[in-house]
C-alpha cells in the first residue's frame, strides 16, 4: 500500500504500467480509421471528385486525448486509490471480530455488518487472519460459535451470513471458547456489541484486554433496543407498556397493532419523556378489533422484543352466556338473553351456547338468565368450574321463584317472589339505594328512575349483609355475592328483562355489569392441555414470523410460559426460557388454540452499557474511506462508450441527422439534454407555423395520409390533377395540394378533406376524433372514398373490407344521416349541371348528407362514394393521366373531373347555387 | 393498364403512327398542341387534331442491358435494375404483341413474330439470365424501319451510347432509349469515408466524405441524363428515365405511347 496522505494506492505496482502510455498514443496516431466498402454501378461519375478540403488521415488530436484519459483513468482504478485511508490497524496478531447476535442487535443490523464487512477489509489489506466470535448461542448445547483462524476473503463470506438470533447474548461463556483457542501474537478486538450491558459485561471487556487493544463499538443511545413489555387490561383500554434502554431525551415511536396475517388494527403514537425509562400506551379498541389483534409492534424496531404476540389469554374477558333453546326465540327482543347481550357487548366477548358448549371453552364469567332447574351434571360441572376461578352470574324470575333448592347461589332463598307496586299491594316500585363502600359498584352513579317491582328474597342471616353488594331502598339485597374458592356465585335478585323491574333498561346496567366481569379472574392461561405443544410460527432475529426450522421443540406441558396475572417481568421465574430451542413465537396445534410464549416476559429491565474502562469506544458509523476504483472505472466505461459512438459517427455508421441516435448518445452519456429539447421544441412550433402559413396563403386541397405509400401518391397526383383542372376553367386558382395527417396536423385550414379508405388504416386516437369533430362542425367537408366499385349499393349493412374499415374509422366520428344524392341537389349544379359522379369506376352510388341537417349553413359536412375519384384525377407533372377508367374511356375521366369542380366549388361558395338563379337556364337546357 | 392499351389495339386500320392521314378529330384535354391542325380548325369553331393510320409495323427488338451493374440495388426494399428492365421488357412485348407487332429480344437469335409461343419464348430468354460484360448494345444487322427499345441504365460514356445508337440509326431504325436507375445513383445518400468499387471492374475511388461530393456527383449525374437526352433528340429517338422505386406502369405507359402516338410526326 502506497499512501500519500490524503491519497493511497492498494496496488502501487499497477501505476508502473503509465510507462506504456507514450507507446500507446504513438499507436493510436498512426492509425487512420478504416473507410467501409461499398459497391456502387456509377462509379464512373465519381471518378475524379475529390471532397473540397482534405480531412486528416490521422486520428484527430481530441479523440486521442480521449482514448488516452481513458486508459489513464483504466490505469488508476485497478491501482484502487483510496482517499482518506484509514490507519493501520494495531498489533500483529489475527483480528478478532466479537459480534453481540442477540436479540438487541436486530436493529441497525446493516451497519453492524457494514462495520464487520469494513474491519475485515482492513484486515484484507495488512494480510491478518481474521476470528469471529458470535455471543449468542446457535444452540443450547453448543456453548458459541467460534470461527477458526480465517482468511479474509472467508471471513467476509461469513460475516455477511451472520443474522441476529431472537435470543439473548451469554457473553461469558463466548469468551472461554474464545481463551480455548490459540491466537498467535497481540490480536486486535472488535467488539461490535449490542449496546446493553448485562451481569457480565464489565468482566468480559476487562478479560477480553488480555488479548490485545480492544475497541467496543456500539450503537447511540437512542439507537438502542426497545421493549414491548406484556400488556394489561383495565376493562376498557389495553395499557402497553414500553421500555428503553437509556433514560435520556425526548423520543416518540408508534406502536402497531396487528391481526391475523398482518392486517393493521391500529397505530398510535407513544412518547418517551425525559429521564423515563418506560412508557404507556392506552390502547381503545371496539371488542372485535380488540380481540383480532395478535400482535403489538414498535414499528422501525425490527428486534424479538420490540413485538409482544397476544393469545387468547391476553384477550378480553370471555363472558358465556347461556341460551335455553329455541322457547326465547320466539320473542327475542323480550328475553333475557338479548338484553344481557346487549349490555356486556361493550366491555367483554360474548359467546353464547349451551353450558356445555360454553364450559368447553375458557370463560372467565358465565352468565346464567333464568332458565329455570339446572340437570345435577349440569350444576356438578359448574360447582367444580366456579371453584377454579369461574365467575358465574345468575339471573332471578319466576322459574328460580318456584323452585329455589339450587346450591349454587349466594344465599338461601325464600320460596315464592316480592311483589311490589302491584294492583294488590299498598307499597309503590322500590328505588336502589346507593352502592356502599367496598362493593365492586362503590362510586356508580344510581339513575333515579331504576324501579324493581319483583324480586325474589334471601333468607335473613348473618352473613347476608356481608354477601350483599347492592340493595334496594327498602334494605332488602339485589345483589348478593358468594366467593366459593378461586371463583364467585352472583345472584342478581330480578330478572335480565323488563318483566320484573325497568334496570335492563338503564344504562347503570351496562356498568354494573361492566364492574362484576372486572371482579372475574379472567382467564388462566398457559399450557393447560398437559401435551407438550409443538411450534406453529417462531420468530426470527428481526422478530418476523417465520415457519420454525427443523432445531425448535415443542413448548413443555404443564408448565405455563407466563403467569397471568402475575406480570412479574424482573425474575422470570417458572415457564420456560426463551432459548435456540424455545424461540419466541406462537406454540400450538392451531390458529385457535395456540399460546404465544414472548421474548420481553423473560429480558431483565435494559441496561446501557455505557463507558467501559480501558477499551476504546466507537460508534457504528461508516468510515471516511472512499474506494475510488469503481467511480473511476465507471467514468472509463462511459468515456469508451462515448468514444465508439463518436468512432461510429466519424466512420458514417451513424448518421447526425437520426433525432432518436441522437437523444439516445445525449441520455446515455448522461448530457443535460435540457437545451437540445427546448431547441427541439423550438423547431417543432417553427415547423408548425410554417405549415400552417403555408397551408393558409393559398386555397388548397387536402387530403388524408393513409400511410400506404401507393393510395398517398394516387390522392396527391389526383388533387394535382383537380387542381390543375380548377385553375383551368375555374375562378379557383387553389395551390399544391397538401397531405394531411389527421393525427398530428390541423385541419381548421381546409375547406374540403379527400379521404380514401384503405383496409389497414389505423382508427384514428380519441384526440383526432375530436379534432375531425370540431371540424365537421365548424363548416369542414370531407369526402370518404372508399375506391371499390364494388362497395357501392348500400353503405350500411353490406359488409365490404372497405366498408367494415369505413365504419370502424369513423365509428367515433360525428357522421351525420346520409342519403343518396337527391335529384335537385346543390351538388348536381353547383357549376355543372350533372346526373352522374363516375371517377375511375362508374356507378357507384353517392351518398351525402341529408338536407335536413341545417348545420353549416346547408352544406353537406359528409360524402360518401366509392369511384374512386382521385385515380381518375391524377395526372402525372407532364400532365398524362396515370390510371386508366373503366368502364368509359376518356369522356368518363373529363365527367370525373366536372364532379370534382362541382364538389370544390360545392365546399367554397355553399347553398348559393342553391338561389333560383339558374331556373331560367335550366329550364332552356330542359326544353321546356 | 390493360383497359388503357385495349382500347385501342384492334389491327392496323386505326389511329396511329404513320405517313398517311387517317381522320381529323376534336381536341381533347392532353392533346399535345403541335398536333392542332390549323388549316382545319381555321374553317370552323371546333380546334380539330390530324391523326394518321398506323402504320403496319416491321418488327421491335428490345434490347436489355444484362451487365453486372444492373444486378444491383442499393436497398433491401427495392428491386434490382435488371429485374425492373426485364419487367418492363416483357410488358411492353405483350403489349406491343397485343397490337399486332413482331417482336424480339435484341441478340436472342430469335426471329421477331407475333405468334402465341413468342411470349413464352421471351420469357425463357428472360428466365436463362444470360450475363455479359458491355453496358451496351451490340451492334446487329436490323432491317430497315424496325425499331428498337433499349432498357439500361446507360452509365457508360456518352460518346460509347451515342456509337451504338447511331449504328442503329444510320440505317433508319428508329428506337427509343429508357433509363433504368437506382435512387441512389441519382441521389448518392452515403456519408463519411467510403470506398466505391464499381461492379464491372472499374477503378475503386476512396472518398473520405461523400457528403462534400454530392453536389459536384449530382451535376455530373445531371449532365449524364442531359446528355442522353440529347443523344435521343439528334436522332430523333425517344429517350424517357425510370427510377426502380417509381411505380413500372408509369414508365410503360410513356414507353408504349411514346412509340404508339407520338413517333413518326
């Protein structure tokens, strides 16, 4: 390496060959480019011409100059110059790369191995082996992954391969693998960590000293990882908690929710104050989005722990409720069951079924309207249900009134019901009476208006008033309560429905209801299958959900991942651990029945890993070194693309005049070519005004290019020849006639368009459409012909190639009615008198536009015809006719002719010819 | 075409070339005015034309040049000269046929007729794709009034065109010369450093651009045209051009009316 300071050749050696350049830009001197050979019969002609001024057998000065930057810039790229190199890196030893894999270096990933893809290629360039030590384990058994002493092409291979593991680091147990091997000499380490510090980090930076200089490079500490801690439940909102590892400085993130296959359910920004190290985000959701969503993500965190997975436990509380058949169907708006839908819809999931049904799944409330006896299956199941946490909620009427030995209420139960306000009663509807203290209802507001006119009563006893958590104002309880080991019995003393009192109705019913679902335990969680359960989807390094690979296991029975209502986040106690076997994913047969088993249940609070003594600390940011060889063997590989064009353009294989060559060389020489299209565009609105002036100074004919060269230059010798014909015997002094192109040129300028119909015409672009719109409308003519004698009967209907073209041509065209030439027709007179419109066929019909039509003052805008006027018309520049008539001989060709002046003077001077003028004559000419 | 050139060839007793008056007739629209007959038109309102009666034919020999440098063309698009002249060869034998004339290919060895293989025999000539090495033609005993057609592209020298043509005139044969070319000998569309290589052996000539030259080309191209132009005049021969991307009809039409109407007045 060659280093000049600011300046450094990798390979100095290669700059020996500039001595070959003086050799080179003799060779290119002499060499004159080489003349293309063509045959050519006159020859004879060109004999003894000699171009004007002698060019140069010699290459031009300039193009050698080229030719030789070319090389020269050819010369110091492979030289690879480097500006800004870096120093040398210290000891003499094997490089030693330690990279932190775990989850936390997920993020900024990229400039991990950039940074590794960088120490490696200094390493390259003092030729020194290079160590990779990866700290999180690939698996349990394995204790790190250790690379033997590599060279650095091998290195980087390897380097570049390493992805980040949704696990943590074991950084002690990396390093003795590390102190097991041999390293000859003084190593250099890098340390390329994670930016957390953990129990041992302090100890395994001082160890690793004992290998050499040390550098620690870590991330900023905004930069550092996040965690998404497991979320809570009030109720209401969904409460996430977020962690970070630094306590410094303002930061805002948002946080996604996702459903099933990635779907986005929400996205709320969450903010960091200064000096937090956690923060909260409430999260209100309507229930069935709520409860579809699988996953909470920091978006642009792309780690293990930035994603927390949800399952069923997480969800909320699952109220089941009971439906006794078809009976209540009848009148659904009346039962019970509609009201208490109506009213738990809004804080819980509401499943409803039989108690069977219902108990197959995990609930955490059942609600149980007056259904009247209970089979002892049926109360067995749910005596052993509410006694492993269950909430059950039971509703009184009349069925419960009569028959009330049922052991599974809050309190004994007088026989018969309370009747109050009744037409036989003296006492009016009880009112409630405000919620006392320490009841689950302290603090609702009471609505006035609530009445109870039926209830059943408990028994008096000691215990009652202590069971009693809502009373009417009269003192007698309405809502009684008995907690029977983990679970509760709730008895509301009235019914879900109006039929005994007007609370169901009462928006107080909604948070009464609301209170005792809070007051259920919820539903436990964990593996409660006792079957070891095999994993569904894993999450990889960047916390994505992939398929497990073939290294994961299942997910143990028995043992519960996480501890429902114990968030304890600090110690991960019981449940297993987050490691290369048990990855972080969802576990489970199903979508239905799976358990997510998550990363940040198991990670200790972040720590930064700060300042660590004795070892040089650096960031991940890109080094100053710019490697100039790929600029400079670029700008060669253009330079020599520019230069073969040129050498084709001196050599006449390109020509200057191609526009397209010539865009092409500017763009792909990457030429501003801002000031050749403005002169373009220049160019064009001059070419423009020059045709429309010469379009407009004379009256001319035009007609329409068709693009078949043969039919153009027919309708171009025909309209000659009209015109000619006009000058002749007319008033009509018309110019050369001109080619229009419908598609690309105005048509404003010309008061009669010729148009032959030729099969393999292009329909004309929405933009012509308008165009020829606007100018039938605006006082244009146009005569189609379709030059077929055979296409002549009928116009419609008859489906001729000529015909089915006409029709598609003009299919968007405004063509107005058209009817056969009538008798007395302007056109017939117009200047003179005729019965027939031959052209180079004879009889065809022609068909023009009705007189009804008063548009452009009476003039026909369309005629059709099929003789093909202007084969008849053309002449050649000597003035001899170019394609014979048929059936006539020369006297059909002077008729034609008389139609075409009829026609020109028809489309110059109008309905004139239409005035009675000429009655007199005419009738002289008809003898009468 | 056909319907043009069947009009009017029924025999000989009509309207065409010859000594002798045939009819006076009214003047039409393309008429040339030299052929207004004054004494006739002066005794009425009417401008009337003087045709003679056709006269019978001797015979045509049509001569194609089949050097080297007619086998060529300078695009893909077009055809090569000599297939253009060995169309318009055999066109104008079936017209002139159809009008009742003895026709021939110069240097066939074949007799001039009119007979219902002679076609057939024409086109065997054509299809046998002789070669020789002279643009020209060769100089053969023709009786007296035959007339001959050569179709060539006439690069070589002037003064070597005019021989030939002039042995075929001193023995009163009238004839008529039609030009054959490509685009782009009139036009000479090539850029840049170009070496020329003439295909019947002529010395190469190395451009280093042809753009400088085109000028200086055209006119001398010009002055070719010109000059056989005026070989045709002093001799009182025909002489039209044709050009390969120009429809043949054209050159034909001229051909036969050239040799039908407008010769012998």
């Amino acid at each position: 390496m060659l280093d000049l300071g600011l300046l450094a050749f990798t390979q100095p050696w290669l700059l020996a060959t500039l001595i070959g350049l003086p050799l080179i830009w003799f060779l290119l001197r002499v060499t004159p480019p080489a003349p293309k050979t063509l045959a050519f019969p006159a020859v004879r002609l060109l004999l003894g011409l000699d171009p004007p001024e002698e060019t140069p057998a010699r290459t031009p000065l300039w193009l050698i100059l080229l030719r030789m930057l070319i090389i020269l810039l050819i010369i110091f790229g492979l030289a690879q110059p480097l500006i800004n190199p870096a120093a040398q890196l210290p000891g003499n030893g094997p490089v030693v790369l330690v990279i932190d894999n775990g989850w936390a270096a997920a993020k900024n990933w990229d400039g991990k191995v950039n940074a590794m893809v960088e120490v490696i290629d200094r390493a390259e360039r003092e030729d020194r082996a290079v160590v990779l030590l990866r700290t999180a384990k690939r698996s349990p058994e394995s204790r790190a992954d250790l690379s033997p002493l590599l060279p650095a092409g091998e290195a980087r291979e390897l380097a570049q391969g390493i992805q980040p593991h949704p696990w943590q680091v074991d950084r002690l147990a990396a390093l003795e693998t590390l102190e097991s091997q041999d390293l000859e000499g003084s190593a250099y380490i890098v340390w390329l960590s994670d930016g957390l510090a953990d129990a041992d980090s302090n100890a395994f930076a001082e160890r690793l000293q004992a290998f050499g200089d040390v550098t620690v490079l870590q991330d900023q500490a905004g930069a550092l990882a996040k965690i998404v801690r497991k979320p809570g439940d009030d109720g209401l909102e969904l409460v996430v908690p977020v962690e970070r590892a630094s306590s410094e400085g303002i930061e805002n993130l948002t946080l996604t929710a996702l459903a099933e296959g990635g779907t986005i359910v929400a996205r709320e920004a969450v903010a960091f104050q200064s000096g937090d190290k956690t923060a909260e985000l409430r999260l209100r959701l309507p229930t069935e989005l709520r409860n579809r969503v699988t996953q909470l993500s920091l978006e642009s965190e792309s780690s293990a722990a930035a994603t927390y997975l949800l399952d069923e436990s997480s969800r909320r509380r699952p109220v089941g409720l009971v439906t006794a058949g078809s009976a209540q169907q009848s009148q659904p708006l009346l039962s019970e069951v509609y009201y208490l839908q109506r009213a738990l819809e809004p804080y819980s999931e509401v499943r409803q079924g039989s108690i069977d049904e219902l108990l197959a799944r995990k609930l955490a409330v059942l609600a149980l309207p007056d259904i009247g006896n209970l089979t002892t299956d049926e109360s067995d199941r749910l005596g052993n249900w509410v006694e492993s946490g269950g909430l059950l909620l039971r509703f009184a009427g009349p069925r419960m009134a009569a028959d009330n030995d049922d052991d599974l209420l809050p309190v004994r139960l007088r026989g018969g019901d309370r009747i109050l306000g009744g037409a036989l009663t003296w006492d009016s509807p009880a009112t409630l009476s405000d919620f006392a203290a320490g009841t689950p209802f302290a603090g609702l507001d009471i609505a006035g208006e609530v009445t109870v006119e039926r209830q059943v009563l408990a028994e008096p006893s000691l215990e009652l008033g202590e069971k009693t958590w809502a009373r009417l104002s009269d003192g007698t309880p309405l809502i009684t309560a008995d907690p029977r080991d983990k679970g509760w019995v709730v008895l509301v003393h009235t019914t879900a429905n109006t039929d005994w009192s007007n609370l169901a109705l009462s928006g107080l019913f909604v948070d009464m209801l609301r209170r005792i679902v809070a007051v259920s335990q919820g539903v436990a969680d964990g593996n409660a299958n006792s079957i070891p359960l095999p994993p569904l989807e894993v999450m990889n390094g960047f916390g994505r959900l992939v398929s497990p690979g073939a290294s994961v296991m299942p997910l143990p029975a028995a043992t519960q991942p996480e501890t429902a209502d114990t968030p304890d986040t600090a110690a991960p106690a019981g449940g297993v651990a987050v490691d290369p076997n048990h990855p972080p994913g969802f576990y489970g047969e199903d979508a239905k029945q799976r358990i997510a088993h998550n990363l940040a249940n198991h990670l200790p609070a972040l720590e930064p890993l700060g300042v660590i003594s004795g070892v040089e600390a650096a960031s991940y940011s890109k080094s100053e070194e710019i490697d100039l060889k790929p600029w400079l063997l670029l700008a060669a590989l253009i330079l020599a693309l520019a230069d073969m064009l040129l050498s084709l353009f001196m050599r006449g294989l390109v020509r200057p005049q191609m526009p397209s060559a010539a865009t092409a060389i500017a763009v792909s020489l990457g030429i501003a070519s801002g000031g050749l299209l403005a002169g373009d565009a220049r160019a064009q609105s001059l070419v423009d005004e020059g045709r429309a002036l010469e379009a407009t100074l004379e009256t001319r004919l035009a007609f329409v290019l068709t693009g078949a060269e043969r039919v153009d230059g027919i309708s171009e010798a025909g309209l000659q020849g009209l015109t000619r014909i006009l000058r002749r015997r007319t008033s009509v002094e018309a110019g050369a006639p001109l080619g229009v192109n419908i598609e690309r040129d105005e048509l404003a300028f010309f008061p009669l368009l010729y148009w032959p119909i030729t099969t393999d015409q292009r329909s004309p672009s929405p933009d012509a459409v308008r165009k020829l719109n606007d100018y039938l409308n605006n006082g244009g003519t146009i005569l189609f012909d379709l030059r077929d004698p055979s296409a002549t009967a009928r116009i419609q209907g008859q489906q001729s190639q000529t015909n089915l073209a006409l029709q598609r041509l003009t299919s968007d065209v405004n063509i107005p009615s058209l009817e056969p030439v009538p008798p007395e027709h302007v056109l017939r007179k117009s200047f003179y008198l005729m019965q027939e419109f031959p052209g180079r066929y004879a009889g065809g019909n022609l068909w023009i536009e009705t007189s009804e039509s008063q548009a452009n003052d009476g003039v026909a805008r369309v005629i059709v015809g099929s003789n093909d006027w202007a084969g008849a018309w053309a002449i050649t520049d000597l003035g001899r006719p170019i394609l014979p008539v048929v059936p006539g001989k020369e006297a059909q060709r002077e008729m034609a002719y008389r139609f075409g002046v009829n026609l020109v003077m028809y489309a110059l001077t109008g309905n004139y010819k239409a005035d009675q003028v000429h009655i007199p004559f005419i009738l002289e000419r008809l003898g009468q | 075409m056909a319907t043009t050139v069947a009009q009017g060839v029924h025999g000989r007793r009509r309207v065409g070339q010859g000594e002798t008056f045939w009819q006076f007739r009214r003047y039409e629209t393309g008429d040339s005015p030299q052929s207004i007959d004054w004494r006739q038109s002066a005794k009425s309102d009417r401008v009337f034309v003087r045709e003679m009666e056709w006269e019978a034919a001797q015979s045509v020999w049509i001569w194609r040049d089949t050097s080297p440098s007619m086998s060529w063309t300078s695009s893909p698009e077009l055809p090569e000269k000599r297939r253009r002249a060995d169309i318009l060869a055999l066109a104008l034998s079936v017209l002139l046929i159809r009008g009742g004339e003895f026709v021939t290919f110069l240097g066939s060895d074949l007799r001039p007729s009119n007979g219902k293989t002679t076609l057939e025999r024409l086109a065997k000539v054509i299809d046998r794709g002789d070669r020789e090495n002279n643009g020209l033609p060769p100089v053969l005993p023709l009786p007296r009034f035959a007339q001959v057609v050569m179709i060539g592209d006439f690069l070589s020298p002037l003064d070597e065109i005019e021989d030939a043509a002039r042995s075929y005139a001193a023995r009163g044969v009238k004839g008529h010369l039609l030009q054959v070319l490509d685009p782009a000998e009139e036009l000479l569309p090539y850029d840049g450093r170009t070496r020329f290589e003439g295909l019947e052996g002529e010395q190469s000539w190395l451009l280093s651009r042809v753009e400088s030259v085109r000028e200086p080309y055209r006119k001398r191209f010009k002055a070719q045209c010109e000059g056989l132009g005026e070989i045709a005049r002093r001799l009182d021969w025909g002489y039209s051009a044709h050009r390969t991307d120009k429809s043949p009809n054209t050159a034909l039409l001229a051909l036969y009316l050239a040799m039908t109407q407008d010769r012998g007045r």
